[in-house]
C-alpha cells in the first residue's frame, strides 16, 4: 500500500525531484512492512497432533479409577490416571499412549 500511495503522490503531487523520494520511501515502506509480518509469522512453531496435547489441564468426564474419559482443548479422551480422579476433578495431561492420553492430578 505504501508503494501504491508513492507512486500516485510521484505522478500527480509532486514536483520532479520529489517524485523519486516518495517511491523510495513508499518502497522501503513496504520492505520494512514485508519484513516484519514475516518475522512476526515464525515467531513460533506450530503445535498440532496428540503430542500437543502434553501439559494441558484436562477435566474428568468420567471416573479415571484407573481408566475413564477426560475432556480436553474441547474434545474427550480416554484416559489412565494410576492415582486415581474422580467425575470433576482436574488433571494435568503427562503423555500420550496411542489413543489414550496419561493423566495425573496436579501437584
């Protein structure tokens, strides 16, 4: 955009030696502009799959004594939690075991 407006102030706002600094200004502009949304895009990696899932609180849906469901990031999965959780009770995602995921109450 900046670019754009450079051009239509070069062709007809200004005067000859200002016409050369309005399409570098409105260039670097668009440089500067290109340069930061890429910078700003890989700030950080995209998390996807189960394995994002490690770390996350989860809620019992379903009594974990030791297999049960839990609902987490909106969906319900099955789950072990050797310690034990009750219908309600929060626990933290530890890792994933194929389709299951292994949870324990939070310290």
């Amino acid at each position: 955009m900046g670019l754009l407006v450079g051009l239509l102030a070069a062709l007809f706002l200004l005067d000859e030696p200002w016409t050369w600094v309005a399409v570098g200004l409105g260039a670097a502009w668009e440089l500067g502009e290109t340069a930061l949304l890429i910078w700003w895009s890989k700030r950080r990696r995209a998390v996807v799959g189960a394995e994002a899932l490690v770390g996350r609180r989860a809620v019992v849906s379903a009594d974990c004594m030791p297999e049960g469901q839990v609902r987490v990031a909106g969906e319900l999965w099955r789950a072990r939690c050797d310690a034990g959780a009750g219908t309600g009770d929060e626990v933290v995602v530890r890792q994933v075991d194929g389709l299951s995921l292994v949870v324990e109450p939070p310290p």
